[in-house]
C-alpha cells in the first residue's frame, strides 16, 4: 500500500499511450515505443526514493541479481484492462520483474 500511495504522488509526468490504452511512467532509461529499444540517449533525471527502495529489496530479497536501471509503472482505468500487447524483452537486459 505505501508503494502504491508512493506512486500515486509521482504522478506529474505521466505519458499517455496512442493505443487507446494505460498511462505510463519512466524512471531510468526510458522505453521508446516507436522504436521498441531503451532510450539510453539524454540525461536521467534521478529515481525517487521508492524507486531507490524498491531497487534494493529486489536484490536483497533475491528477485533480481543487481539493481534495475530501468522501472515502468504501468496506470489502468477501471474496467480498462491490459489490452493485447507484445512485450519487448530484447531492449532490455536478461532480468525482467514484473
């Protein structure tokens, strides 16, 4: 609950998809949907504390063998849905937490 409320807060850049769909935020290396790659170009702003937290326990729970450099926060309507989509591993490395 308190990440979710974390989250909520952050909520100032919000991106929303042309498939009709979810909002989005990047934190990290962004990822460019044209292109379906990770935007390495450019300056990352730096991760909010639930970002830094969240990194961390993921390794030290043993769910990811290093920090993430990259989280998407996905955002849905109710009664919305995840709508059929592809996911694009190859951008990224060989570690994916969902």
């Amino acid at each position: 609950a308190r990440l979710v409320r974390a989250i909520d807060v952050a909520t100032d850049a919000w991106e929303a998809r042309s498939d009709g769909g979810r909002c989005v935020r990047h934190y990290g290396l962004r990822f460019d949907y044209a292109t379906a790659r990770a935007d390495t170009s450019g300056e990352r702003p730096p991760w909010p504390a639930w970002c830094a937290e969240l990194s961390a326990r993921l390794v030290a729970d043993g769910i990811a063998p290093c920090a993430p450099d990259q989280i998407t926060v996905n955002s849905y309507r109710p009664g919305e849905g995840i709508p059929w989509h592809c996911d694009t591993h190859s951008a990224f490395g060989r570690v994916i937490c969902s």
